[in-house]
C-alpha cells in the first residue's frame, strides 16, 4: 500500500519533484545546509541565482524553522552531484517548495562555490516554565495553536532533557525532575538530537518533566565607577589615574535570592568576594596604582535546585596611567 501511496503522489503532482523533494544537506541540524532538490531520482544542488528569500522562506518553513538567517553560495559545501537546471520563483507563502513555479536559467552555467547554503532560524518552539529562568523549569512545546506539556518515560527522561538543554543553548543538563502533570504527550529522544521536532513523539500521555539546565544564571554584569572623577574612557577601555579610590560593582538580574560574588583579577591571583546584596556587590580599590591594572571579572555563585551554579561576566580591561 505504501508503494500505491507513493504512485498516486507521484502522479499526481504537476512537478517532476518527488514526495521527498527537498533536503538541507551539511548543515549543523535540521535548520540548516545546503539546498538541494531530487530530480530523476537523484539529488541536485541549487545554483546561488537561482534560489531568493522568498524561496528561501519556503524551505524554511516547509521544515518547521524559523525565518532564514543566511542565505549564501557556497555556505555548507559544493554538493557531488548535477546542479539543478530551474530557477524557483515562489512567493513565499507557498506550503512546500515543489507547490513554487519555476523557469528554465537564464545562465545555464553555475560556477563552482555558488551552491546555496541556507540558515533558518530555530523556531521559538520549546520553553522551560516555572523555574525562574529559560534554563530552568517544566519542558513545554508550542504544538497546533497552543503550548503543550511534554512527557516522557523514566528510561527516556535524561535523553530528552539533553536534547531541550542542547536546543535551548541553555549547556548541558543538570538534573530531571518529575513535571507537575501527568498530562504530557511523549517525546522519544536518543540524545544526539538538535532540538525536539527530530525526536519521535506520540499524543499517549507520559508524565512531565522539568528540567534544569548548567546555564540557569543569566550573566552578571560589571561596570566601574569613581567618586573622585579619576576615571575616563580610553581606547581600549576604561582609564583611571594613579592615587584616585575606584569602585567595581558586580550586578545580576533578580532572578533568585541569596549567592555570592567572586571578583576575579588576571593580573595576580587575588580574589575577593562578597555577598549578594539585593543582586550586586560593590568592591572598593583606595588610591589607584600600577599594580591594579589588568582585565577583572565578576563571577556570580548560587546554590539552588540542589546544585551549585556560577555565571561570568563579560571581562573589564582596566588601565593604569599618570596623573
């Protein structure tokens, strides 16, 4: 029967494409490689003229992504095979790219390193709710309209977290929790997967899960300031003059109460560190002198869902000069 099915779809189509009749090929996941079409039973890549981002947004719909991110020849490699000999001409709010019209090349040559690669952005598809952070909290996926608890078997539950964590940008995962409900369709996941939408799924309810990912804390900021005006802005980066107090402060967002601040110096191994006071901390230098020029860092630590965690800000180059 399924030979049957394929027949009828085959005739059926005012296209030379097959049912499969698009694929992205060398890319990092599923939203992304180069385009390339099947023709007579094999796979053609498609020459840089010929596919726009109108085409292009086709394709990235058609595979449940996001809008396209690049579009470039040569992005994901020259394929092996024959060059598609069309141009596509879509709209942009067709379903699939074998619905598009397309001509005959104006240019019937394509020169090597001009087979598109596309990007689509990711879908913002999956989120983590209830756990004070997008790392963090009851795994759900927008599905048909609505956002859906996902579910899964105790054996699948560490699989499928390392995928959400992966798919989110959130590290690696820290722990899976039992969900709040038993409402969750299933999700079957061997871990090696991009994000969700390549994992298997079944509308059978499985019991949710929450999972907490190795980025919970969003970064925490640094910044100096001087109440003497000894500081001004160089070209590398702040500049402050010898003999003058400074101030470098330590910040983060109110995600969760409590933890701590290390301030970190690359120019000896000194270290400090202070409390969190309502999300920052404020580390005081008297009289400025060589020995405090170098890069300084904030590092944020907190204990919460049972585990340590630390996120560092970005690096603050300070330079020492004259009066």
């Amino acid at each position: 029967s399924l030979t049957v099915s394929s027949k009828k779809l085959i005739e059926c189509s005012t296209n030379s494409f097959s049912p499969e009749s698009v694929r992205l090929v060398d890319g990092a996941g599923l939203c992304s490689g180069r385009v390339e079409v099947k023709s007579n039973q094999s796979w053609a890549s498609v020459c840089e003229a010929d596919f726009d981002r109108q085409d292009a947004e086709v394709v990235c719909g058609e595979f449940g992504c996001g809008a396209p991110a690049a579009l470039q020849g040569g992005l994901y490699g020259e394929g092996e095979g024959q060059t598609w000999d069309k141009e596509f001409q879509c709209k942009g709010n067709e379903s699939l790219l074998l619905d598009c019209d397309t001509s005959d090349r104006e240019n019937n040559t394509c020169l090597p390193g001009n087979a598109v690669g596309l990007t689509c952005s990711e879908p913002d598809d999956v989120r983590l709710v209830g756990g004070g952070s997008r790392c963090a909290g009851g795994v759900e996926w927008y599905d048909q309209g609505e956002w859906r608890t996902v579910g899964a078997d105790d054996w699948d539950q560490r699989d499928v977290a390392v995928v959400v964590c992966r798919q989110l940008g959130c590290g690696s995962t820290v722990s899976v929790l039992p969900g709040n409900t038993t409402r969750g369709f299933g999700v079957y996941c061997d871990g090696s997967e991009s994000s969700l939408r390549e994992c298997s799924r079944s509308y059978h309810l499985r019991p949710g899960l929450t999972v907490i990912c190795s980025d919970l804390l969003v970064q925490p900021d640094i910044f100096l300031t001087d109440p003497m005006g000894g500081v001004f802005r160089g070209h590398q980066g702040p500049e402050m003059f010898r003999g003058y107090n400074f101030t470098i402060t330590c910040s983060t967002l109110p995600q969760y109460p409590g933890g701590s601040f290390l301030l970190t110096f690359t120019g000896s191994n000194r270290t400090q560190t202070q409390p969190a006071v309502n999300h920052s901390a404020a580390f005081l230098f008297p009289a400025a002198d060589d020995s405090h020029q170098g890069n300084y860092s904030c590092v944020y630590d907190n204990y919460v869902f049972s585990h340590n965690f630390s996120s560092e800000s970005e690096l603050l180059s300070l330079t020492i000069t004259g009066n």
